[in-house]
C-alpha cells in the first residue's frame, strides 16, 4: 500500500512544480526553459508535459514562432488543491498538543 | 571597422576600438592593468572566460559559457544563449539574459535580469525586474519592483513592490509593498513588512513582521508579535505572543500563545485556544474555547467546550446543549442551552434552558426552565424559575449586582 502510494505523490509533487514554472512565465515557456528550471531532462519533460496536456492542465501554443506551454484554468486549479492539500499534510504531521 | 577576431587559446586585449568575434572556445586577459575596454559589443560561438575584468557595449555568447574573474560591465545587454554566466565580481548590465546558471561573486545590478535556471547572487542584486525559472537565491539584498521565480525564492533582505515564486519564498526580513505570492511556502525569519500575502500551502511570519491581509490555504505560524488585515486559512493558525489584526477566519484550529487583539471576528471551524487575553469583535468557534479572558463587543458563539481562567464577556453568549463552560461569563444577552454545565454568570437576560447545571446567576431578568438547576440567583428585576426546577437558595431581588470580574 505504501509502496503504491509514495511514487504518486512524487510524481504530483513534480507536476505542481512545472505548473508553477509555466505559470511564472506567460508566454515564454518553451521546453528548454522549463526544463532548466525543473533541472530535468527535455525528453523526460517532453512526457511530463504531454501527461499534462492530457488531462488539461496545460496547453501548447505558437508565441513569436517558438512553442511555448500555458497553464490552463484546470491546471490553476489543480496548483491550488495542490498546495491546500501540501498544508494540510503538514499539519496532520505536526504532534498535537496531548503529544498524540 | 572589421570586428576583431579572437583566435582559439589565450589573447592579450587592452582596449578595443569596435566590436570583437570569436567562433570557439576564447580566453582573454588585459594586456594591461586588471580590465579589457571593448568601445563595440562581444560575439561569441563557443565559451568565453575573462581572466580579468571586462567592460563592453554588448555580450553575447550563443553557444557555450561565460566566466569572468573581474568585475564585467555591459552598457547594453548580456546575453548567454544556453549556457551559464559565473561573474566573480560585480555585473552591471542594462540587461541579462542567462540560459541556465547566472552566477554572481559581487554586486549585481541591471534593468532586467531574465535566468532560465538559476540564479546565485552571493551580494545583492538592485533591478527592476527579475524573472528566473527555477531558484532564485541572494544572500545580500534583493531590490526589485517584481521579482519571480519558478521554484525557491530566497533573500536575506527584500525591498521590492512585488515578490512571487511558484515553490517557496526565504527571506530574512524587508518589505514587501504590494503582493507576496507563493504557491508552496513563505518563511520570514525576521520582520516582513507586506501589502498582502498569499501562500498556498504554508506561511511562516518572523516577528515584528506586519501587513494586509493574508490568506493561506494549510497554515499560518508565527513565533512573535505581528500584525495583519483580515486572515484567512484553511488549516491551522499559531500565532506568538501580542498578534494584533482585524479578523481571523481558519478552517481548523486556530491558537495564540499570549495576548491576541483582533478588531473584527475571530472564526474557527475546529478550536480555539489563547493562553493571554482575546480581545474581539465576535466570535464563532465550532469547537472548544479555551482563554485567559476575552471580551468581545459582539456575539460569542462557541460549539464545545468554553474554558476560561478570568471569564468570556460578549453582548450576547450562546453555550450549546451538552455544553460546558468553566469560568465566570457576562454578557447582554446570555442563554444556557439545554443539559449544560456552567459555572457563574453576570447577565442582562439570562435564559437557562431545561436541565442545565449553572453556578451563582447575577441578572436583572432570570428565566429558569424545567429540570434546570441554580446555585443561587440574585436579580434587580424579574426571576421566574419553574416548578421542577431547583434553586439550590432562594432566588433574592438585589438592588443592585455583585460586580462582574470582566
């Protein structure tokens, strides 16, 4: 069950970081940029990203004859839950105050 | 006038008059004293490492990296198409633009710098806008209109009107005048002054920090006094001792070790525990209550558990059925739901629902419901007790009140 577990959440944690990449970066983020920024292989990125597209979270457009990627609405939404989720996690780790 | 053209291997330079090429790999040095004057700009093809100091109208280098041992200053851009620019000394620059890894020994200061990568400025870095993709880390001061980053923002001192970074935000102390916007975490180890702040995932305040308002979707932390607008959390809220703000809105629990002073309301879905003195518009908590006093000018509405060590004065208090107070309450207003326990009240109208438990009652108007139990009343006005309820002494019509603790 662990074992299933962790690996997801990895993977998610990767996700939000490429959204948040885009995200900074209206309309300049090409591959090479993204992947100098998530300090990831392009062909690794390449499948992260069209992992991405597939469920709708970015897009791919034309900007100044480059390819860039756009975060869409479902992917602003999915950073928000994303994080929400990260705090809550950390505060079900925190001890409580009967040291339970 | 024909650029100069760098051979491959090492090449004394002093001052050029015009432009300089290269189409490989090309060290230069000054041919005298510590720096090369370039009146043109800089091409380059391959990598380019100045053993010294450099001052040019342009720098480009389209394939390759950049090292220089001096200070390097470039009227006009910096441009490191795809690789990474390690300056050991001071950069000024009109603007920078670096592929991967902009790297900077001194002070660094330009228009715009726009990274790729990352950014290592082990001084400060003045500009009016940085943009980088992934970390963004300044031991000195980071002086900005806006600064983003993709990942890691940190800083020991921010001056900026805007601050953003997709994964966290450290910075020791500064200001902040408009947004901070982060989508993980922000930590301020000293004192932030900001417009707004909003964190994703968990925010961390140093003390002395002070603000608009804040809203974070986990939690909110801070280890001293602080003071903000309107807060809204998802999680947790912690504050240290002397929070001052307008209102506290949290999903889960919210705790104050000392003091906390809010001019607005204090909402909790889960608990709320202050170990000094609340002071509050209202209240509306869905769990336990836990104070040294608080005095609310509004309504005090609370679903657990009410603890007090010096009483909770509210214009108006609703204690639940089942409830349980412990400590004095005065208030306007008071109704003691059904199957309660409390302890003494001070009220203007004190309704005490059908087979509550409640200590010494001081009210001008008292209402005691069936089955309910009273340890002694005094009132200046009306009491009603009905008939199976129980007064452990007879009720007695005062003049006027003992006085309230709050």
């Amino acid at each position: 069950m662990m074992r299933g577990g962790a690996p997801r959440r990895e993977k998610n944690d990767l996700y939000a970081r490429i959204l948040e990449v885009i995200k900074r970066d209206p309309g300049r983020a090409r591959i090479t940029r993204i992947s100098y920024a998530v300090g990831m292989p392009v062909d690794r990125l390449k499948t992260a990203l069209g992992r991405l597209a597939d469920h709708g979270l970015v897009l791919e457009a034309e900007f100044e004859e480059a390819r860039v990627y756009l975060v869409t609405e479902r992917g602003l939404r999915f950073l928000d839950a994303y994080w929400l989720l990260k705090g809550f996690t950390g505060e079900l780790e925190q001890p409580t105050r009967t040291g339970k | 006038m024909e650029p100069r053209h760098l051979p491959r291997g090492r090449t004394a330079l002093g001052s050029v008059d015009g432009d300089v090429t290269s189409d490989g790999p090309a060290t230069i040095y000054p041919a005298t004293g510590d720096r090369i004057e370039v009146s043109g700009s800089l091409e380059l093809e391959g990598d380019l490492t100045v053993e010294g100091g450099l001052s040019c109208d342009a720098l480009t280098v389209r394939r390759g990296d950049l090292r220089v041992q001096g200070p390097l200053l470039v009227r006009h851009a910096l441009v490191v198409r795809k690789g990474r620019a390690e300056i050991e000394a001071g950069l000024t620059a009109e603007r920078v633009e670096v592929a991967r890894l902009l790297r900077c020994g001194g002070e660094a200061e330009a228009r715009e710098f726009d990274v790729g990568g990352e950014f290592r400025a082990e001084r400060s870095v003045k500009a009016e806008v940085v943009g980088v993709g992934g970390r963004l880390d300044v031991l000195g001061t980071l002086t900005a209109r806006r600064a983003t980053a993709g990942g890691a923002l940190r800083a020991a001192r921010v001056e900026a009107e805007e601050v953003e970074a997709g994964g966290s935000i450290e910075a020791g102390q500064g200001t902040v005048q408009g947004k901070i916007d982060v989508g993980g975490f922000f930590e301020s180890s000293g004192a932030v002054a900001f417009g707004r702040l909003r964190v994703g995932g968990r925010a961390v305040l140093g003390p002395g920090s002070r603000g608009g308002d804040i809203a974070v979707g986990g939690q909110l932390r801070s280890g001293g006094p602080v003071e903000f607008g309107d807060v809204e959390v998802g999680g947790l809220v912690e504050l240290g001792p002397g929070a001052k703000g307008r209102s506290i809105e949290v999903g889960g629990r919210v705790s104050a070790e000392g003091a906390l002073e809010l001019t607005g309301r204090l909402e909790s879905g889960g608990s709320a525990r202050i170990t000094g003195d609340l002071s509050a518009l209202e209240i509306e908590v869905g769990g336990s209550f836990l104070a040294g006093s608080a005095v609310l000018t509004g309504e005090a509405e609370v679903g657990g558990r009410i603890e007090t060590a010096r009483g909770l004065k509210a214009s108006r208090i609703r204690v639940p059925n089942r409830g349980f107070v412990r400590g004095p309450i005065v208030g306007e207003e008071v109704v003691i739901g059904k199957d309660s326990e409390c302890g003494p009240v001070w009220a203007r109208h004190l309704l005490v629902r059908p087979r509550a438990k409640v200590g010494a009652v001081h009210a001008e108007r008292v209402e005691v419901e069936s089955g309910a139990e009273v340890e002694s009343a005094e009132y200046t006005g009306s009491c009603r007790v009905a008939p199976d309820a129980r007064c452990r002494t007879a009720p007695q019509s005062v003049a006027s009140l003992a006085p309230p603790p709050l």
